[in-house]
C-alpha cells in the first residue's frame, strides 16, 4: 500500500470503511485462533474499537492500562464495560519523571536530548548534536538549549508506564491486539501504517491489528451517533483528545488555552498537583509554554467565558 491508496481509503463512507474494518478484525481473530484482545483507554478512538470488535466477537477481552495519568472521564468511561483487565506499571508518574526525566517537547527530541546528556559515547554524543552524514538524528537547534535544562528530559515515561506492562501480559496470555489507531494522527503513524501494507502487521516484531487505521476523527464521530455508543464524558468539556493528562509531548504547538490552562478550569485538583507537587510549573515556564489559567493571564478576553467549570 502507498500514501496516495491510504488517502483513497480515508475518503471511503462510514459504511464502507465499517465492513473492511470488519474483515480484518475476522481475518486477525481467525489467524491467531481466538488469541486477541482490545487496547482499551476509555478515548473515543478505543470506545469505537471495543464496541466493532464485540458487535463480532462478543467475549472478547479488553485490556486497560491504568497508569495513574488518566482523566477521572476515562476512567469512568472503561468502568463500563464488563471483560476488562485492569493492568498497572510498577513505577508511577512522579517515579518516572525522578529517575528518567519530564517527557516535553515530543519523544524522539526527548530520547536525542537524554542521551546528549548521558551517553558516554563520543560518536552518538556528536550524533545527537551535529546528525549523521544526512544531518539527521540530532536535537533540534531550537530545543538544544535544553541539553542544559535544570531538569532531567527523557522519552522513558510511556515505555515504563504503558509499553512494559502491556508487554509482560501479552507474554504470560499470548494474546495479540487490536489497537484503536488511526493514520492520520500523525505522520509516524501514517509511515508505520504503510510499512507493513495496512492494518494487520503481522510480521512485525510485535504483531499488532489497527482495524481503524484508515478512518478518520469524523469517522469516529459519526460512528458514535450512528450507533449511539456511550464516549467519555471529557469530549463534552472542550478536548478534543485525552491521553495523559500531565504528559507535555506537544504542549508547545498548541494554541491559548493548551492542555495544562484547559485542565486548570476543568479539574483544578489535577492541574493544582501537576504544577506544585510534579513540578511542571517550572519545566514549562523554562521551554515557554503558557501555563496560568486564562483568568490570571492580563487582557486575554478569549475562550475563557466559553468554557465551562466542573467541579471535582
């Protein structure tokens, strides 16, 4: 498959993309005999998955990874369901960010950052501050300032509280999954989309079935109405993604009010702990992303009156 085959299929209707997604649940289900499971998070993306999935094979288990940087939203949202297990990472969010450092920025300049920091190879270490013979592989000229952060940076977060657990118990089950993944997210996941030819990679070192890859955000919309299927209540509070709640992946491309004001109005118990008790405040003053909730920030007459407060 090409880029310009997945853009032809991003642009099939619902109904169509729904019978495809159907065949290659069948066709993953069938080859590992029964061996599979649904990542579930509680997002939208994960709700629609679960329930295409189930709507063939009802007994199907879900897998939740319970992280502790979830939404109280989510979380109520996989409460839900019946068939979940409810796995944990041994290390929590304030141990990561201890002893590897604050994921900021994205992964990829977060891991070349960490290891300027840290390698004790020379080669790398010039690797990651002047690229290999094409200039690639180095940090950022605008982020290498952060070679010198008081803080520790790194991409470890989502390994240790997501990828390790996942991990052991597809290891102990032998069951293989079925992620609520969609290509158009991101180019990285558009190239891993692609790499091996659709939605079921099974000669990956990792086999994984992306059902979804070909759909689109107002796929997912759609199916929810179509099917009046139960979401998370946070899409109804002004996000349109979830994901972690204290993870800074990002932060710094997103316009007034970013995830951290956002949360500051929405769930001011959490914003309160990440900016005091993480730390957070200081790392995102530091790489200069606004995190004052708007009502503290002089003149802005913006989003503020349209967003609604809940009360934890």
């Amino acid at each position: 498959m090409n880029f310009q085959e997945l853009q032809q299929m991003q642009r099939l209707p619902l109904a169509i993309k729904i019978k495809k997604s159907e065949l290659r649940i069948r066709e993953w289900y069938e080859h590992w005999q029964g061996d599979g499971y649904v990542a579930f998070s509680g997002g939208l993306d994960s709700t629609v998955l679960l329930h295409l999935v189930r709507s063939l094979y009802p007994e199907v288990q879900a897998v939740y990874n319970h992280t502790g940087l979830e939404y109280p939203e989510n979380v109520e949202q996989v409460e839900r369901f019946d068939n979940v297990v409810t796995l944990k990472p041994k290390m929590n969010f304030k141990e990561v960010i201890e002893h590897y450092g604050y994921p900021i920025i994205s992964k990829e300049q977060a891991q070349y950052i960490n290891e300027f920091r840290n390698t004790k190879s020379d080669k790398l270490r010039n690797t990651r501050q002047y690229g290999n013979k094409s200039g690639r592989g180095k940090v950022s000229d605008k982020w290498f300032y952060l070679t010198d952060a008081p803080f520790k940076i790194s991409d470890r977060c989502c390994y240790v509280l997501k990828k390790r657990p996942v991990h052991q118990y597809e290891k102990e089950t032998g069951n293989h999954p079925f992620l609520g993944i969609l290509a158009e997210e991101s180019s990285k996941r558009v190239q891993d989309y692609l790499k091996y030819g659709g939605c079921n990679a099974y000669e990956s070192n990792r086999p994984v079935s992306k059902p979804l890859g070909f759909w689109t955000h107002a796929d997912i919309w759609e199916y929810i109405r179509e099917y009046n299927v139960p979401y998370s209540r946070l899409y109804d509070m002004g996000y349109e993604r979830s994901g972690c709640m204290w993870c800074g992946f990002g932060c710094h491309l997103e316009s007034t009010p970013n995830r951290f004001q956002r949360m500051a109005i929405t769930h001011p118990k959490q914003y309160h702990y990440c900016m005091e008790q993480l730390g957070l405040r200081e790392v995102l003053k530091y790489i200069g992303v606004e995190y004052r909730p708007l009502n503290q920030i002089p003149g802005y007459m913006g989003e503020q009156q349209e967003l609604p407060f809940f009360d934890e």
